[in-house]
C-alpha cells in the first residue's frame, strides 16, 4: 500500500509509476513513462483497477486494461494492490486489484492547502516541461467537508530510438537483421486532472458523500523514420557487421512521418454512504464512469519509398560492434540515397477513431458483528451490478497515389544523434503540402473500407452479482 506522503517523496509522473515502488510489480514504459502495470509477470489486461470503489473504464479501443498513465499522482491519498480476492471482490480479476483512492473530506481536522510547482529540463530538444498541483482538505463544520485537488503537466521529451527486426544467420555463421530502423520522436503530453469529494455526517448512524475525479490526456507525437529492409542476404561480414548489395536481392529504403494525435479522458461520479445500526453496517453506492479516446487530425504515416534493385545500385554496411548503437554506411550509390527527389510517395493515411466506454453501477453491502465467547464473527453479504457498454468507430482513409510528390517537396532537417538519417521530411511542410493537394490524393477504396470497418465494434457487458462470507 501506498500513501499521498509515500508518493510525495518520489518524482513519480503519474500512478502507473507511483506503483512501480510495490513488491512484485513492475511497469510497461511508452516513451520513458509508465503507462500499465504488469503483476507477476501477468499480462495488465488481467488487473481491475478503481477509483474510490468504482471500477474505471478503458480508454483504448484494442484492451480492457486502463492506461494509468491518464491520472496524475497528485491527486490520489493511497493505492492498495490486492493480488488475492475475497467474496465482496469483484472475480473478473486474475493478476491483482488496484484500489486508488483520492482524499476525503474529514481526513483531517483543520483546514490544509498544499501547493507544488515542478520541472524538469530535456537536454536532447532542450525544452522545460511545467508541473503545478493544488491540494486541499477543508472540513467546514464537524459534519460537513470538503476537499479535492488540481493538476497540470505539460511533458515534453524527445527520443533517439533503434528497431531491428526478422534477425537470421547466414551459412556462413554471419547474423543479420533484414528490417532496419532509425526513429526519432519528438512527443508532448499533456495532462490535467481534478477531484473533488463532499462528505455529510446526516446523522450520528450515517454518514453520505458525492465524489468524482476528472482526468484528460492529451499525446500528440511526431516521428521521423529510416527504414532498410533487405530481401537478399548480405554478400558479406563477420561477427560485428553486416554488408548487403543490391546485387543479391531489392534493398527498399523508406522515409516518413507520422503525425499523430490522441486525447483521452477518463472521469468518475459516485454517491453514496454508510449507516450504522447496533450490531448492523450497512454500504450503498451509486456510481458512473465514463472513458474515451480520440484519435484525430492523425496522418500516420505519410510515407516516400526509394527501391534498389539493379546490380551496383546500392551497398550498405550496418555496424553492430556497439550494442547499443547499430550504424550504417553507404558504400556504392550514395549520391541516389541522399537524393530527396528520388523519394516518391506511396502511402498516406489519415485516421480519425473514437473509442469510448461507459459502466453504471449500482452496490450495496450489509455486515452484522456477533460477540461470541471464543471470539468475534462479522457476517457479510451484498450484491451489485455493473452495466458496461464499450463501442469503437474508426474512419481510416488510405491514399497511395499522388503523381509527382517526392520528398524534395516537403524537405526538412532532422534532429537525429544516433545516425544521419538525412534527408527527412518536415512536419510544417508535410502539413501544409498535404492539405493544399488534399482533393488529389488517390484513395484506395478497398483498403480504406476494409481497415474502417473491421475495426469497428460494439459490446455490451452487464454483470449481476451477490455474495456472502463469514
């Protein structure tokens, strides 16, 4: 279990990473931040995670588990993974529940107001990435309390990545990747976060509440790529490198961009309370949640394509000496490779893709102590439903035709430290070339209808459930 004064002590972005500091759990990164959690080596899928109680919905459109990324850490009192269940669980959880809960309105007894700026400095763009929370409790009388909280983080990082894929090994002895890539991201995520929870002391036997918490997620990322992907073998090398030839099979190489934006938001509203009577205790809870992600003003990728396949064409030679940096070096047609007209376009697609996912529900729970001579033994039983409805719509348009687009067209200048992945498109350029000859893409109809609408999706999932222990 974690508490608001644990997580204060560490840098932590958001509560996939807050939760990264509990045995057994460890988390999956994107872009140098946690994103889901993975309990015992268990796929994320398989967790349940809530927010005061209340299951929270998923966002994305292609799993069940939420991206934790999406709520910042400052806005929560404690976390507590449970990774055995027990009857008043909900079962549909294999790896372990996650139970956040924000701060409550008689968690203290005098008023408190904690306020926190931050930032932090990237020296790859040389850009500063503001961080600001606002905290507060305020008990208004000794039967009425307020708190609640603010956050905002604007995080702007950039990354030099290498990808190497369908690896091989010549008879020779001499190992090989036949899919080569050098990316460079630049990303910017911004996220905004509130809650706020009321609670009512009614009366000395019951006590009511009204809380909800409001999150958005915006990630919008640019990546410059450099693809080799060799169909022949290479004609030489050793245990360090790797040469091939155009002689020996189609070497392809291909430039692109993508550009793309995706804003999520996950938000919960419960009422509820607790009564107690003589021996009895009694739960009921009313709750909504909604989360959805949009995916729009997307073009990923906008793709150029330059094919080597005649003898002499082109030779590279990939260095692997260094295990963390693969290298290239262009022996025979350099002046071709670096030729940005000779980078026709092949491929553009514009994506615009909603997914949205909506649960009510509804518990209640009743408990009775009785006083027995060798001990105490607590009764308990309660039931709850949960209506769930998740749907997916996506619109994927595929253009691969504009005559005369070539990368000399939209030329810009990379920003790449790892390799010369030059020349290289330019976002502005790219944006504004792409929506002046917007009407003359040619779309390819069949790929279009086909990525649209087998993508899309409608489920409905209503869970009733009751329970009893001893």
């Amino acid at each position: 279990m974690l508490t608001k004064d644990g997580v204060g002590q560490f840098p932590d972005q958001n509560v996939a990473e807050s939760l990264r500091r509990l045995p057994g759990i460890n988390i999956l990164d994107d872009q140098g931040e946690g994103r889901f959690v993975s309990v015992r080596g268990l796929d994320p899928t398989l967790n349940a995670s809530s927010v005061n109680g209340v299951r929270l919905p998923a966002p994305e459109a292609d799993t069940r588990a939420v991206a934790l990324d999406v709520l910042p850490s400052e806005l929560i009192q404690s976390i507590q993974v449970k990774k055995t269940l027990t009857p008043d669980m909900d079962a549909d959880t294999i790896g372990a529940s996650i139970e956040i809960e924000t701060t409550k309105g008689f968690d203290r007894k005098d008023p408190y107001v904690s306020v926190t700026l931050e930032g932090s400095y990237n020296d790859l763009n040389g850009e500063t990435s503001p961080k600001a929370a606002l905290d507060f409790t305020l008990p208004v009388s000794d039967t009425f309390g307020i708190s609640g909280g603010l956050s905002y983080y604007d995080r702007k990082t950039s990354t030099d990545n290498q990808e190497m894929a369908d690896w091989d090994v010549t008879d020779d002895g001499v190992v090989y990747a036949k899919e080569v890539q050098y990316r460079d991201y630049d990303v910017e995520r911004e996220r905004v976060g509130a809650s706020l929870s009321f609670d009512w002391k009614a009366t000395d036997t019951t006590t009511l509440y009204a809380r909800a918490i409001y999150s958005t997620f915006d990630d919008t990322e640019k990546r410059q790529r450099l693809v080799f992907k060799m169909k022949g073998e290479p004609a030489s090398g050793d245990a360090n490198s790797a040469t091939f030839l155009s002689d020996d099979g189609k070497i392809t190489v291909r430039r692109g961009l993508k550009d793309r934006f995706e804003g999520q938001i996950i938000q919960s509203y419960q009422v509820g309370g607790e009564t107690e009577l003589d021996n009895w205790k009694f739960k009921y809870k009313l709750a909504y949640s909604d989360a959805e992600e949009h995916e729009h003003q997307t073009q990923d990728p906008t793709r150029f394509e330059q094919t080597f396949k005649n003898d002499g064409a082109l030779a590279v030679k990939f260095d692997y000496s260094n295990l963390e940096t693969t290298t290239y070096d262009i022996l025979t047609g350099e002046a071709d490779f670096l030729d940005p007209s000779a980078n026709e376009f092949v491929d553009l697609e514009k994506v615009d893709g909603l997914s949205t996912d909506k649960e009510w529900s509804a518990k209640f729970d009743a408990a009775r102590t009785i006083q027995l001579s060798t001990g105490e033994l607590e009764f308990k039983t309660g039931a709850k439903a949960r209506l769930r409805q998740k749907d997916y719509a996506l619109t994927l348009n595929v253009y691969d035709e504009l005559d005369g687009y070539t990368l000399s067209d939209v030329l810009g200048s990379p920003t790449y430290g790892l390799a010369d992945i030059g020349p290289m498109p330019d976002l502005g350029l790219v944006r504004a070339y792409n929506a002046a000859h917007d009407s003359e893409f040619v779309l390819n109809q069949y790929d279009t209808d086909y990525e649209s609408n087998a993508a899309d999706y409608n489920v409905d999932e209503d869970i009733f459930a009751a329970y009893a222990q001893g």
